[in-house]
C-alpha cells in the first residue's frame, strides 16, 4: 500500500482547487466538469469526493480562490506603490492588456451573471469573495474618499470598474473598446 505524506490531501485539493479556478475564470461557472477536473489533477472521477462533497463545494473554492488572487493583486499594487497604488491598479484594472487577459484578470466581470443563479453555497462564496476584495480596493482609497467606509468605496468603484471592463471585453471593435477603458481611467481618476 502507497504511503503518503502528511500533507498529501492538502496539496492535493489546492492543486484541484486551482484547475478549477483557472477553468471556472475562463469558461464560467458551467464549464467546470468533475471529471475533467480531476482528470487534469491525475486523479480518479472517484477521488472527488475524498475531497469535496458536491460540484458545487468545489465551485465555492474555486470562485473563493480566484478572489484570493484578486486581493494578492491588489495587495502587490499596495506594496510596490504605496500611495500611488489606487492610481496604477486602476490604470491596470481598466487597461487593454487586462481586458485581453481573461485568463488572469479579475473575476467580477467574468462571474457575476452567473453568480446570482449559482447556489447558495457559490452564492456565498462569491459574495465573501467581493467583500474582500472590497475592503482591499477600500483600503487604498485615501480617508476623505471612503464616505460609508473602505468596503462601500470599494464596491463602489469595483462595479464601476468591472461593468467597464466587461462591457469592453464583449465589443468587437478593440480600439473603441480601448477608447471607453480609457475615458473610465480618465473619469475616475479626476
């Protein structure tokens, strides 16, 4: 019988954890399969449920980790430009590369129609998610701009931001939809 490290299960949920997410950020939440899923971790359809006890407990971690990566990216603009940071992370946010980047990019405009018919359980997850997220955006908005608190600045300006960004990703025309980001950044920043 193989043995196993202590921390085998552990980093064997993370590593299905995070191919579902890069699967659920692309593809929405209908495009995660269990079974591709644990196909591309190595494992058997049937080891799922050593790890989570429905599709939708898997989906939760996935939209829970794809805005831990969203606040590590916010947190890294923080860091690297202190003040400045809001400014360059919304230069970023509302930027053609990000547009273009789905694969990466933030995963608010990517899942929020989906979000409200997901389950409660993924509905929650997604909920918690923007919270965070929120406070983080918030929380480098400088006090006078922060009227209701860092989370309802945070929301504020992430609905905006995201509702540009998505609105640009669907437009055909790519400099029309560069000219709108732009036009957003500009307005923002004033």
């Amino acid at each position: 019988m193989a043995r196993y490290s202590t921390d085998h299960k552990e980093k064997t949920r993370a590593a299905i954890v995070e191919a579902a997410a890069e699967r659920v950020r692309v593809g929405g939440l209908e495009a995660l399969g269990v079974a591709s899923i644990m196909a591309e971790a190595g494992l058997t359809h049937g080891g799922f449920y050593a790890h989570f006890s429905s599709r939708d407990a898997l989906l939760a971690a996935a939209v829970t980790r794809l805005f831990e990566k969203a606040c590590e990216t916010v947190g890294w603009f923080a860091q690297k430009y202190g003040e400045a940071g809001l400014e360059k992370y919304v230069d970023f946010y509302l930027s053609p590369r990000h547009r273009d980047d789905v694969e990466r990019g933030c995963p608010i405009p990517s899942l929020s129609g989906e979000a409200m018919r997901a389950g409660p359980v993924v509905k929650a997850a997604y909920e918690a998610g923007l919270d965070a997220l929120a406070e983080r955006v918030g929380g480098m908005m400088a006090p006078g701009d922060r009227k209701g608190g860092a989370k309802r600045a945070g929301l504020a300006l992430l609905g905006e931001m995201s509702g540009v960004l998505g609105v640009s990703r669907a437009m055909g025309d790519a400099k029309q939809s560069a000219e709108m980001l732009a036009a957003k950044r500009k307005a923002i920043m004033v």
